[in-house]
C-alpha cells in the first residue's frame, strides 16, 4: 500500500482490500481462465456473480421487496434523464429541490422531459451559515410527478439529513451519500447513485425503483434508459459494465465484513465530526454550512486568507494527501471522507493542518 490517503470527490479512494482481490484475480477470475473483464454476462458463473452483488446490496440496504434493484450505465447524470423520462408524463409538472450544483444540473435536464420543473426549495444564507429553507416554506405543486432532492450536495458540502415529508414519491440523487448510514428505502420512489463514490468505477450507476413506478407515462424513453425494460432483462438489456458491477460487488461484500451500514454511519460520523471540529476551533480553517446541515461525506472548508490555498494544496500533495482541491466552480479545499477512507486518513489530514496553521503563523 502507497502512504497517500486519497481525498477525492470522485472518483474516490476505494477498500484497499477490494483493489488487491481485484489485482489477485484480475487475470484468473473464478477459476476460468480469463479475466472477468473477458467473459460473456451471460456466462453462469458471470450471473451468479451478478446476482450475489445485487443481494449484498439489497441485504446491506433491506430493500424491501417491492424495489428493483437496476445496475446501469451513464453515471449519476445518466439518471437525472432517466428520471423524468420514466415516471413523469410529458404534460406533468415535477417538484425539485435546489439545494446546490448537482440538483441545479438535476433540475435542467429534468426541463427537456416534462411541462414545468417547478423549484419548491433553495439554499439560503442564515445566522449560522448556508442552511436549506425548512420545508414549511417549501413551494410544493399540488399534482408533482414526484419530488427530487439531492441529500448529499458533493461540491457545496450541504446535506439534508432528514427525509423529506411530501405527498408525491421521492426521487433521491444519492450519488455521494449512499451507503454511509441506514437508510429506509421504503419512503422513496426511487433512489440512484452514480457509482464512482461510494461503490466502485464511475460510468456505473444504481437506481432502487419501486415496482408500482415502472411503465413510464412517455411515449418515447431510450431503452437502455428504460427501468421496466432493464428490470424485466435483470439490468442486462445490453451488455452491461461487467467489471463495474464485479468490483461493486466486492464492495458491498467489504461493507459486510466491516459490519453493515449502521457500523459505517458510526465512523463515517465519527470521521466527519473530527473534522468539523477541529475546523470550527480553528480561526485559519473555515466551513460555512450551519453545522444542521453539514455533509458527512464532503467537508468543503477554506483557508482564512485564499492567497494561501495554492500553498496548502502543494504541500498536502507532498506529504501524501490527494484531491483536497475544492471543485472547479467553488474553489477552496474540500476533504471527502468516503466509506474507503479510515479515520487515520483524517486524523493525518488533521496533524498536516495543524502543521501548515503554525507554518504560517
Ligand atoms: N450527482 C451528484 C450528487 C454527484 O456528486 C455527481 C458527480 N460528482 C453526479 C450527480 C454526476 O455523476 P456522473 O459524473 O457520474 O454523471
């Protein structure tokens, strides 16, 4: 194993265990000579494989029975078409909640589907920081399609840690909170992921439907888009990524060892509270979400004065820490603490902090 903790948004570090089983077998997998890369998904012992990955998830999230369970491709924004284009008829108004980047990009491809994409909630700037309005001042249509929300804003560090409390099926991009902590599938509609956070290679993505969702009310939904078609092919309609779905697979199998959601909601809130903590004691470190709706998945924090950011992130890389960088359209620094990552990797991110702090004082 290399000395980096690897803090990227995504794609993000992944189980070291998971990559060695992946390396060990990469050439030999299964006994059958090839790599897993090389073989038809039709193969038995392909489907086998597949189907096992589709339990563990199902068993690591108690997906009641009444979802499917789709792999799929296109990554998370794949799904923001998928969306509207398999449960809301052309003529349908649909409720969206914009909480940041990724439900605002949500919220533009819903707009080629369907009448009017009507915006019931935003982000605003309060006494303690960026907070999302309470949902007594939310703007809710009386007929919504379903509601969209995004729990866990990746870039902005924003979370909306409980769920909502509407009238229409909830639609939820959960792209980079999957997986962190239990969750009761059974109040959504349809859950998705893009798979290069919490699951494995990107490209990837999950979607969890409830059955009575499937039959789209549009004409016209590309097949491959399609949640009845690829439930009725077991996510098959076309070739799918193979070895996408056989590393997620090991994924979800990793999950298990290290005891199930609720043990990874335990240190993934462990790990992010340390952080949050040592930030808010800090006058050189900052973060500016009302600590009610801070991620746990991604700590966005910035440095007192930015001329310094260029420094940091230099000297973070060359003691071993990567993809610290905020995103492109926000800048600072922002820490993603992701499953894979242990809470060693945050507590050497924090001794590196607390090492530049006094460098510069
Ligand atoms: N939704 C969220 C919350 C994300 O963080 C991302 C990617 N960072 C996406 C959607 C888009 O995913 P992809 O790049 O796989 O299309």
């Amino acid at each position: 194993m290399s000395d980096v903790f690897n803090f990227s948004a995504g794609p993000a570090t992944l189980p070291v265990d998971v990559l060695r089983q992946a390396q060990d077998e990469l050439l030999n997998w299964n006994n059958q000579g090839v790599s897993v890369m090389e073989m038809s998904h039709r193969d038995p012992a392909y489907v086998r494989m597949a189907r096992e990955a589709e339990q563990d998830l199902r068993d690591l999230l108690d997906v009641p029975d009444d979802y499917e369970v789709l792999f799929l491709q296109g990554g998370g924004r794949g799904q923001f078409s998928a969306v509207p284009q398999n449960i809301a008829a052309p003529d349908s108004t649909v409720d969206y909640l914009d909480t940041g980047i990724w439900s605002g990009f949500a919220i533009r491809e819903a707009e080629k589907f369907v009448a009017k994409v009507n915006v019931a909630g935003h982000v605003k700037e309060g006494v303690k920081g960026k907070e999302i309005q309470s949902p007594d001042d939310w703007q809710l249509s009386d007929n919504a399609a379903y509601f969209h929300y995004c729990p866990n804003e990746t870039v902005d560090g924003i979370a909306l840690h409980d769920i909502p409390n509407v009238n229409a099926p909830i639609v939820a991009d959960m792209s980079s909170n999957i997986l962190s902590e239990p969750l009761d599938v059974s109040k959504f509609g349809v859950i998705y992921a893009g798979a290069q956070k919490n699951i494995g290679p990107s490209g990837f993505a999950i979607a969890i439907v409830k059955r009575d969702l499937l039959g789209s009310p549009q004409k016209q939904v590309s097949s491959i888009m399609d949640y009845q078609l690829q439930a009725k092919d077991g996510s098959m309609y076309n070739t799918p990524n193979t070895f996408a779905w056989y590393l997620a697979g090991l994924v979800f199998k990793w999950l298990k060892v290290q005891g199930g959601l609720s043990e990874m909601g335990r240190i993934n809130h462990e790990k992010a509270q340390l952080l949050y903590d040592f930030i808010d004691k800090s006058d050189f470190y900052r973060n500016t979400v009302n600590p009610q709706y801070r991620s746990i998945m991604n700590v966005p924090f910035q440095l007192a004065d930015d001329k310094l950011d260029a420094e940091f992130l230099a000297q973070a890389e060359a003691a071993g820490f990567k993809g610290l960088k905020g995103h492109r359209f926000v800048g600072g620094m922002r820490a993603s603490i992701y499953n894979a990552m242990p809470v060693a990797g945050v507590k050497a991110l924090l001794s590196f902090m607390a090492d530049f702090e006094r460098s510069q004082s």
